[in-house]
C-alpha cells in the first residue's frame, strides 16, 4: 500500500484562496483590511527568512503589513510600550513578535503584554485557557496546531471516536494538539493520548493510533512498524541532518528530515505527510487566518 500524501503546499494555497477573497469581500463592505505588525529584534538571519516570508504573504493577501525592525539592543521597556503602541493602534489586528528574542529581554514578559485579542500567535496565556475550554471561546488558535487540524480535516480523515496519538507534549505543538483533538467538535472528538521521553512503551501506544501525530524533533523516532495500517501520520518534525546544494540556487541548503521513517512509513500508512512540504507550509498560513480572524471579532462579523 502507497499512502496517500498530505501535502501542505496545496492546502495552504487552498487557504489562502480563501482568504485573499474574504479580504476583499471585507474591503468593499466595511472599507478595512487586516493590519499585522512584525516586531523584528536584531538580524538573526533565520528570523530574518521567517520574518520575510510572513510579510510576503501578508502582502500577497492584501493585508496592511508593518515591519518594525529594531535593534538587538534594544532595552525591555522600549519593546514593551512598542507593543503598547500596537495594542492601542485600531489599525492593527494582529502583533508579532519573532523569536527568540536576546537574552537581556524577558520573553514571557513580553509576550504577555500582547493584547489577547491581537496575540494572533495564540501564545497568550489567555489564548492557552481559551483554547482549553474550547468552543466559541477559541479566539486563536496557535498556528501549526491548527495547521495539523486543517491538513487532517480537509484531507478527509475521520476524527470523531478516532484513537490519536501525539508524540511530544510542548507547548506549542505536541499539548495544543492534543488538546483541540479531544474536544467536543468538527474535526475533533477524539480519543487522545500524549507520549513524551518518559512513556514506557512508545511503541505499543503508536501502534494503536488511528491518527499519529509525531512533534519530537528526532529525526527518524517512528518507526515503520510502529504505525497501525491505514492510519494518518502527520509528521511535525523538521531536522537538518546535513546539506546539499540546491540545484535551482546552485547555493548550500539544508537536508531535512521528519521524525518518521518516511520511506518505509509510507508503504503502512493510509495517509502522510511529507517533510519538507508538509506541516511546514500550513504555520504562516493560519497565522494570515488568525489576523483576518481578529478583524472580523474587532467588525462583530466572527
Ligand atoms: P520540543 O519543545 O523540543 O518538544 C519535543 C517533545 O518531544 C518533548 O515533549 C519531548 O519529551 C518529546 N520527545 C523528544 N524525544 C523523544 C523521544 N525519543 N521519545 C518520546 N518523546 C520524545 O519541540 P517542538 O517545539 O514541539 O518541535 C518538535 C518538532 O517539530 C521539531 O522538529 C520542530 O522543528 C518541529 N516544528 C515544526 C513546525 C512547523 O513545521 N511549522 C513548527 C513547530 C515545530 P519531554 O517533554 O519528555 O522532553
């Protein structure tokens, strides 16, 4: 059996479909568009690609975009009323703030001063209980979570009295996960374990999993008989394990590789996702829906 591939550079061209005509739907009608500022702090050069490419896809959406660089030095207090500015800005629909941020900055400081409402990260700790509680108090959604719900959904996966297993229990991907999976919903009632460096058995509890999603960051981790046949495998993992040079660049780019044995995994599966090209494209994409989100709360039209 060949599974079926997941991929989330059509999915996420789908969505953006999707959003670029809500915004002009949204212009014509109520004469604004969503507004994101990214807070750039110093020129770490990864940060720098992310960043570009955030705005990029602002841009393309047709979305007011600020960059707002400044510099490594840059004091605690200066961000803090940076991000006080951007929270009183009714132009402004969703702040980001690239991390990591320097070591002099308390980033749990700042990322709590964001507005809840235009944290479009969903990292706010009232976006955390917001998300916990499920239903209509979900504002945010923390973007690569809600990437793996969407890819899961839209690839026709039954959810609902399906046994999930996530791999991993950080707070950005491996509990919010977990979390959306189990709750009372479309594209959720699940049955959910969490398995982490401590679990006994890590296979036995993969091989029961209808729907496993693996965010270790061990590339390789899953093992082909490890995964039940049939079931969907939403890889997370993205590990540079070497590099080659790229033959359109002709310049040196990183090898990567999942946390599952892809190859092998492949021939078990029902459905997988790739890596590259997977999970990755789907974290900006949820990030441009969160902020259009946040305008259509601030237009009572959510
Ligand atoms: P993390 O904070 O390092 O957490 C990894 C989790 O995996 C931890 O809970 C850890 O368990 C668990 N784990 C590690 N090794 C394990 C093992 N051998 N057996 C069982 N559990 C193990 O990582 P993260 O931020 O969640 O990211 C995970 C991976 O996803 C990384 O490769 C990252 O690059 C990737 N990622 C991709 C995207 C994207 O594509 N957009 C976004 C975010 C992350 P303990 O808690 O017990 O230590």
């Amino acid at each position: 059996m060949t599974a079926k591939l997941i991929k989330g550079t059509e999915i996420r061209e789908k969505i953006l479909s999707e959003i670029e005509k809500e915004v002009k739907e949204i212009k014509e009608k109520h004469g604004q568009v969503p507004g994101l500022v990214t807070i750039l702090i110093g020129a770490n050069p990864a940060s720098i690609s992310y960043v570009t490419l955030k705005i990029k896809t602002a841009n393309r959406l047709g979305f007011h975009e600020i960059q707002d660089d400044q510099p490594a030095d840059i004091s605690e207090e200066d961000l803090l009323a940076l991000i006080s500015k951007y929270n009183n800005d009714d132009s402004i629909n969703g702040i980001l703030v690239q991390l990591p941020l320097p070591k002099h900055i308390n980033e749990k400081k700042i990322l709590n001063a964001i507005d809840p409402d235009k944290d479009v990260d969903g990292f706010h700790p009232v976006n955390v209980g917001r998300l916990m509680i499920g239903g209509d108090e979900v504002k945010f959604p923390p973007c690569t979570p809600a990437g793996i719900q969407e890819m899961i959904v839209r690839s026709g996966v039954e959810t609902s009295g399906a046994e999930v297993v996530v791999v991993g229990r950080s707070n950005i991907v491996g509990k919010p996960i977990a979390n959306m999976m189990l709750q009372k919903g479309p594209g959720a009632n699940s049955t959910v374990t969490i398995v982490h460096t401590r679990t006994k058995d890590l296979a036995a509890h993969c091989k029961r999993a209808d729907i496993l999603i693996v965010a270790a960051g061990v590339p390789g981790l899953v093992k082909p008989e490890w995964i039940k046949e049939g079931a969907c495998v939403i890889d997370v993992g993205v590990n540079r394990v070497g590099e080659k040079i790229s033959e359109k660049t002709g310049k040196k780019i990183a090898i990567l590789r999942g946390d599952v044995d892809f190859d092998k995994a492949k021939e078990i599966a029902g459905s997988i996702t790739p890596v590259p090209g997977g999970v990755g494209p789907m974290t900006i994409t949820m990030l441009m829906k969160n902020t259009l989100k946040s305008l259509k709360f601030s237009l009572g039209i959510a």
